[in-house]
C-alpha cells in the first residue's frame, strides 16, 4: 500500500472558536490503537468538549471522543478514554507554564490525516466573556452585510 501524501482534515472543533480566542497553534501527534485509526478514517470523531492538560509530565487529551469500530469486535477501546499527545518535552513544559501562568487552556482545533498519520491541531486560547462572543457575531454579521452588498452592486 502507498503512502498517501497530503493534508485532509477529519474533523474541527468550532465550537472552540466560539468560546475562546485562539492565540497560538502547534500540531501534536496521537497514541491510538489500530481500530481507532480505522474508525478516525471513516469520520467518526467529535472534538466538541475536548481539552488538553499535562499529567505526569506527559501531554492528555481528555473528552475525545472516537466511536467503536464496527468490525473491531473485542479489539475496540473505550469511545472517550484519555489519550496521550506526541509532543517534545521542551513543548509540553512550556505549553504547561502558559497554562499554569497566564489562564490559558489548550484546546484541540482540528483532526487530520498528515501523509498518512493522525495528526492534532493543538490551540493556545483564552477564554471569551459573553460581551466578547456578542461582539464576534456582530463584526460577522456586519461583514456579511457588506459582501452581499458590494454583490449586489455588481463590485464583487
């Protein structure tokens, strides 16, 4: 079988948009067993209520959830067990210092296949106030308005 090259996104978190200002990025690779790859390839994931801590000295993510394979019988893991993040250990303390320190949180944004490998789009975000999620609605609202607008003018 060939190695596929490439990027091809899985899944993504958009409810971390919503509730959170995104302030850094970095990709991470996943520990899964063999019917967790098959059952990420087929789409069978959910990031909502995912997040990031540091245990042990080693990277968790927590509240992923993956769906039982449904050929992988008694070779299936528990759909929302904790995983361990592939991360260098430079990474993961400063990622743990920002976190301690400053009230960040780490979030994952998205899932994707990276030359064939599960890949994790890890978020550096800060939570958002209610004011703040309002005042995000309203610049996408206005910037909607103005797109069908210049449309509707023929300038677009």
């Amino acid at each position: 079988m060939a190695i596929q090259k490439g990027v091809k996104t899985i899944a993504n978190n958009k409810k971390a948009f919503h509730d959170y200002f995104i302030e850094d990025r970095l990709e991470a690779g996943i520990e899964l067993a063999g019917t967790e790859v098959k059952s990420i390839r087929a789409g069978k994931v959910n990031l909502k209520d995912s997040f990031c801590q540091v245990k042990n000295g080693e990277m968790m993510v927590y509240g992923m959830h993956i769906s039982p394979y449904e050929k992988g019988n008694i070779f299936n893991r528990d759909p929302m067990r904790d995983r361990r993040l592939l991360l260098h250990k430079r990474e993961i303390l400063r990622l743990q210092a920002k976190v301690q320190q400053d009230g960040y949180a780490l979030i994952p944004l998205s899932l994707y296949l990276k030359d064939s490998r599960v890949k994790v789009e890890l978020g550096l975000a800060r939570g958002k106030k209610l004011y703040d999620k309002r005042a995000t609605a309203a610049e996408r609202s206005a910037k909607r308005d103005m797109d069908r607008a210049m449309k509707s003018q023929g300038r677009y």
